[in-house]
C-alpha cells in the first residue's frame, strides 16, 4: 500500500490568515500567488495579499490562469515566477489555477517546457515550494500529485504526474467557497461526489484510500443540499469542504474509474462542465459495475438512502438519481444538448481513457460504454 498526501493539511474557517505562517514553517520566500480573474474579482486574492504582506513576505498576484490551462498558462507562469524572482508559489483557486501552478512550479527549477514533462515521472527534481488554497469544492486537485494541462497541437488533455507535483501544504478553508456561485457549486462538489464513489469502487482502493473515501461520500450527500438550499449555512460548507477534502485524498491516491471515462467526452465534445458530465452518466455507470463490487455497491446504496435489505443495482442507481434532482440536476444527455447519433463516437472516444477504465472492478468495452451513454440519454 502507497498513500501520498502533501506533509502539512490545513483546514477550518480563516485558515486562510494562516498562509503566511506556512510559508515561512517551509522557508519559503517571495511567493507568487497564482490565480485567475475571478478569483481576483472576489476579492480572495487581495484578502491573501493583505495577510502575506502583514506578514512581512514580499508577494505578488499573477491571475493569468484560464479554465482548462494549457502548456502557454503553465510557462506564461513560469516565467512571471522567473521575472519576479518569485521562491515560492501560492495556488489559489480551482483545479485549473492549481494544475497551472503545479506545473510552473516545477518548470521554475527543471527548466524546458511543458511537453517534456507529459507523463508519470518524467520531473526529476524539486519544484519551488508549493502551497495550494482551493476555492471550490471538489476537484481535489490541492492534495494531488498530477496536474491536467491541455497539449496545443494536437488539442488534447495530458498529465503531468509524479511525486514532484505533490504540494508542500495545502489550506483548505471552507469561507473562500462562499462566493462560488451555485451552479459552480453543485458542479464542484458533484465532482468530488463522484471521485470518492469511484476511489471507494476502484480496483486500486486500499484500506487507506477506503479510511478517506468511505467518510466522504455522506458527507457530500449530506451537505450539499444544505449548502444550495443556504448558502451562508457555515457549517454545511464545513462539512462540504471537509468532505470534498476527503474525497480529494481518496482519488488522488486509488484514481477515478470509469465514471470519468464517459464524462471526459462529453466535456470535450459539448463543453458539459466536468462534474455535471460525470453526475450525468454516474448512475447508469454504477449499475453496471455492481457485480465486480457488489458489498460495496450495497455500502453505498445504503449511504445514499435505502437502509432496506436486498438492495440492489437498480436501487443504487434510483438512489443517485434521487440525489441528483433534489440538487436540482436533471434532464439527462438529451437536456443538456448530446444528440442521439453522436452517442457512438462518443462511446468510441470514452473507450480511450485507459488508465480509469482499467481501475473499473468490471471490463466495460465500447458496447457497454454506449450502453451507459443509451440509458443516460432520455430526458425526464
Ligand atoms: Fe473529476
């Protein structure tokens, strides 16, 4: 068994004032806080500002990150760390504003580009310190070890991965979700939903993995819809960031399953947010892999709900579905733009994302990949 977590978590409400103190625990000087415009608009970054320069550091804001950051984001930022004569990084923000700081941080020290560095292990040496400090719910990015960045030509999604990527710190305080908006939300949190189902299903899940899974998914359940139906209800958030953070440690150690695999190409193709695409074909997806998990397909109908015997994948996926529309998801592919013949290259294309496929407890091929597609498509 391998668990990787970042050496120092972080979590509560004002955590945030807690950065500066953190740095300096790691020595760490001159930081760039990475970030992207929207962030910046709601006031977080000039919040974190404030308390670093209080705090004596000499720190500066770069807010050049774009949803879905690609090699120019990464080495734009690298070289803003570089100008700067930045020693550290702090990522603020979502997955796409952590992914790109992850990358830079390393480019900062190894130097080249970022295509030499697509694939697990290929950085070599120490990235410059990195904190990261989530602003939304779910994509767990800021206690992974890999980060997605988007190859130019040809366009598609490649990862960086390796030990190097691993964040010295990460902040999660659950008052910087606060401006989020709600579709974000849902969204997010959908997303860090999903990746504990699929850690607790997945074939790599270890009793490490399962300790920080299986608290997770009550968690969310329980508090997202508090969350949505309050937003200033703190404690719901609390509960939702810890949940999320849960979830978070749970994928970036056992991965997302198959799940994954269908929703990336409905991100791809019609621009379908991320943890919207996966909430779309989770229940379908989950029907089909109860025989390779059946105990804990069970566990986790009975977390969602059906505490009666004789569960089974039917009343799962009733169960997912039931939670999904009382977040207000609904409508199905065909309500959110897929048309009905594009269903099959769709299915040709989720068959490529290997590595999710492979940690799947049961071998979906592209026939059964389009069959989940099929029973996600009606509307309601
Ligand atoms: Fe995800």
């Amino acid at each position: 068994m391998k668990l990787r977590v970042p050496p120092t978590l972080l979590f509560g409400r004002g955590r945030l004032a807690d950065v500066a103190a953190i740095l300096d625990e790691l020595g760490a000087e001159r930081p760039l806080v990475v970030t992207d415009p929207g962030v910046v608009a709601a006031g977080i970054a000039e919040r974190l500002l404030g308390h670093l320069r209080e705090a004596g550091h000499h720190a500066e804001v770069w807010d050049g990150v774009a949803p879905d950051p690609d090699e120019g984001h990464a080495e734009r930022c690298r070289d803003r760390i570089l100008e700067g004569g930045h020693g550290s990084v702090v990522a603020l923000g979502g997955g796409s504003a952590i992914d790109a700081a992850k990358v830079a941080a390393v480019l900062a020290t190894s130097g080249g580009k970022t295509s030499d560095y697509f694939g697990f292990d290929t950085v070599r040496r120490p990235g410059l310190p990195l904190v990261t400090v989530p602003t939304t719910p779910g994509s767990g990015a800021e206690v992974s070890s890999h980060a997605v960045i988007v190859q130019l030509s040809p366009r598609k999604k490649e990862v960086v991965a390796g030990l190097h990527l691993l964040p010295r710190a990460a902040i999660v305080d659950p008052e910087l979700t606060l401006t989020l908006p709600a579709p974000q939300t849902t969204w997010s949190a959908l997303d860090g939903f999903v990746h504990a189902v699929e850690a607790f299903l997945a074939r790599r899940a270890t009793p490490l993995t399962d300790s920080f899974a299986r608290p997770a998914v009550p968690a969310i359940a329980r508090a997202l819809p508090r969350v949505l139906a309050d937003g200033a209800d703190m404690e719901a958030r609390e509960d939702l960031s810890l949940g999320c953070l849960y979830s978070g440690l749970a994928m970036a150690n056992a991965n997302a399953g198959a799940i994954h695999a269908l929703g990336y190409p409905l991100t791809g193709r019609y621009g379908i947010p991320h943890g919207l695409a996966n909430a779309l074909v989770a229940a379908p997806t989950l029907e089909r892999i109860w025989p390779g998990r059946p105990e804990r397909c069970a566990e986790l109908a009975r977390l969602l709900g059906n505490e009666g015997a004789g569960a089974g994948p039917e009343e799962l996926a009733a169960n997912v579905r039931r939670f999904l529309v009382t977040l207000g998801v609904r409508g199905g592919l065909s309500g959110h733009g897929v048309c009905e013949e594009d269903l099959p290259e769709l299915a040709e294309a989720a068959t490529r994302f290997r590595p999710v496929l492979d940690n799947t407890p049961v071998a979906l091929g592209r026939e059964d990949l389009l069959a989940v597609y099929r029973a996600a498509w009606p509307g309601d």
